[in-house]
C-alpha cells in the first residue's frame, strides 16, 4: 500500500513488504506512531487485525511496547544489513527482547459468514497487545532467520531515507522504498540537474 492510502492524514506506509519493516518505517521521515490513534490505525492498516476491530481498550502502554519493539527490530534488520552488527551487545540484547515478544501466541482468528454469504476474518475477541506484538516479532524472526528473505533485505538509495524494505523484483533490482516516493524525488533531482546543465 502506497503513502498515506490507508490513514490519510497519518500518512502511514504499507509498502516494505513485511509487516515488521512497515513498523520501521513508521520513523521516516518524523516520528509516526506519535498517539494512541495513529498507532491504532496503524495495527489495522498492517493487518494486525482485520478491518473493524474494535481496538477502544488500547492505552498509552501500548505506544511505549510498539515503539519498544520497533527500536529492537530495528537493531536486528541493519544488523542484518551489516556483518560488523553481530559484534555489538545491543544486538544480543535486540534479539533476546525480540525472541522473548515472539513466544505469546498470536489473536486467534476465526471465518464467519458476512451478509453476502462470504467468509470473512474476525478475531475470537478484543486483541490482547502483547499478542499483536508477537505477530510482529515472529514476522521479524522469520525474516531474519530466512536465508533468502534475508538476502532480499534493501536499504533505500534515496538521499537520507532510512527505509529498509525486502526487494521481491525480479533481478532484485529494486533501487528504491518506493517509486513513487523516493524513486520520484531521484527521478525530479536529476531532470533539475540536467535542466541545469543545459542552461549552463
């Protein structure tokens, strides 16, 4: 999902490819899970829950343990990105909160008939928080931990774009967290600077 599609005007992003990268960019380019709404809009724009799910019970801890989970994830995925990241100790420390978030079991879905007769996802009841943090941890441990999703990690070529995403292209050509985003900024800079050489 592309900037700013599913919360406007939260201006949230969807487009990493993992749920755990989208929580990453939820920094870029200032801080987005700034209140208790936006978070919440957040989790159902991720599809944490589905559409509709009451999510009234959430209170400012929450903020604190996603935010939390994200600094921790964070930590491993440019761990990951770099080989000299498995010397720091915030790594061990990273990974051990990451696994630890990662035991308690995920909300249980369950498939009821709609009005049309379809079936549609709903959870068994109010999502607990620490069980939406697990969806995201064990997201993050299966990323890490598969050698070819891992290879697939990408960190933005857009000037001082943080973003990492998982390039799924074919060739893993992907230069960009977007191209609609950053690909278009690199894309305006260099007709400026040609326009600018051809005045010159």
């Amino acid at each position: 999902m592309a900037l700013g599609t599913a919360t406007v005007p939260y201006e949230l992003r969807f487009d990493a490819g993992r749920i755990s990268l989208d929580l990453l960019a939820t920094t870029h380019p200032v801080e987005r899970l700034d209140s208790l709404p936006v978070l919440c809009a957040w989790i159902t724009g991720s599809g944490l829950v589905p559409a509709g799910t009451p999510l009234g019970h959430a209170d400012p801890a929450w903020l604190a343990d996603f935010r939390e989970l994200r600094d921790r994830v964070g930590q491993l995925v440019r761990g990951a990105l770099s080989a000299e990241a498995t010397s720091w100790s915030s790594y061990g420390h990273a990974l051990t909160r990451v696994n630890d978030t990662a035991r308690t079991p995920p909300p249980a879905p369950r498939a009821i008939r709609a009005q049309d007769g379809t079936l549609v996802r709903e959870l068994e009841g109010p999502p607990e928080r620490d069980a939406l943090l697990a969806v995201v941890a064990r997201d993050a441990v299966e990323l890490l931990t598969d050698p070819v999703a891992r290879a697939g990690l990408r960190q933005c070529e857009g000037d001082n774009c943080p973003i990492v995403y998982l390039d799924t292209s074919r060739g893993r050509r992907r230069r960009w967290c977007s191209s609609e985003v950053c690909g278009n900024r690199e894309r305006v800079a260099r007709h400026r600077r040609r326009a600018a050489l051809a005045r010159a």
